[in-house]
C-alpha cells in the first residue's frame, strides 16, 4: 500500500491579514513579524497527521508517484482552510484529492496577533514513497 508522511516539523509560516479599505478596492497586506499564537490544527500534529493519513484518497493513477508535495493555504479568523495551492507539477488526480482533503478539513484554531484572530498561511509538506 502507498504511503504519505507528514512531517509537522516542517510547517512553515507566514501571516498575512487583509484590510480592506471602504473607499476603495485595493487590499492592503498586513505583514506580522510576532504573533501571540500561531494557528494549530485541533488537536495538534498528531491529531493533523492522523486526519490526512485516514482521509487522504491516493488515486490509483497516482500509486507510484513518489516524492514531497508543498501544500500552501490560509487559516482563515474562523479558523476555516482556503487559498489552497500546489505549485509543482504532480499528477491532476492527486492535487485534486490533496486540495480536497485540505478543503474539507475540520477547522483549526486560529492565529492571534494583537488579541484578535487573524489570517495565516501555512506550508505544509506531504511526502510519497510510491508503491511499497
């Protein structure tokens, strides 16, 4: 049976809340140096690595792909995943099971910064080792 890894300890970071501003379309990026909390899966790294290794469909066509997929996405205020993207070249079937998985995902709790909940863009590697 193919399996994936996912080592936590590669989450990446990066936080970025949007403002709007009434009078006008522009979006202004709010880029945090220090936050309170980052965003966390409930239940922490075992509970996410869990849920991905019971949730995640490997297509058959995808069997023996082998190799790291990066996973960018946003915890949103609420605590919702979205903004979901894979950059890399991977077989159409699985970044659409990937981008599944990490749509429907349970909510996380959301970063804070300043006592408000706030969005975060999280990196996330899955690893494939192919047919075993």
């Amino acid at each position: 049976m193919k399996k994936a890894y996912f080592p936590a300890s590669m989450i990446i970071y990066t936080i970025r809340q949007i403002q709007s501003n009434s009078d006008t379309q522009n979006e202004k990026p709010i880029i945090y140096t220090a936050i309170e909390k980052e965003a966390v899966f409930k239940g922490g790294d075992s509970k996410l690595n869990q849920y991905i290794s019971q949730h995640l469909n490997i297509p058959e066509s995808a069997h023996n792909f082998s190799g790291k997929v990066i996973v960018n996405f946003v915890v949103n205020e609420d605590g919702s995943v979205s903004n979901i993207e894979i950059k890399q070249t991977i077989p159409i079937e699985l970044k659409n099971e990937i981008e599944k998985l990490f749509k429907n995902m349970p909510n996380w709790t959301p970063a804070k910064s300043e006592g408000k909940n706030v969005k975060m863009r999280k990196i996330f590697p899955v690893l494939f080792s192919g047919n075993e």
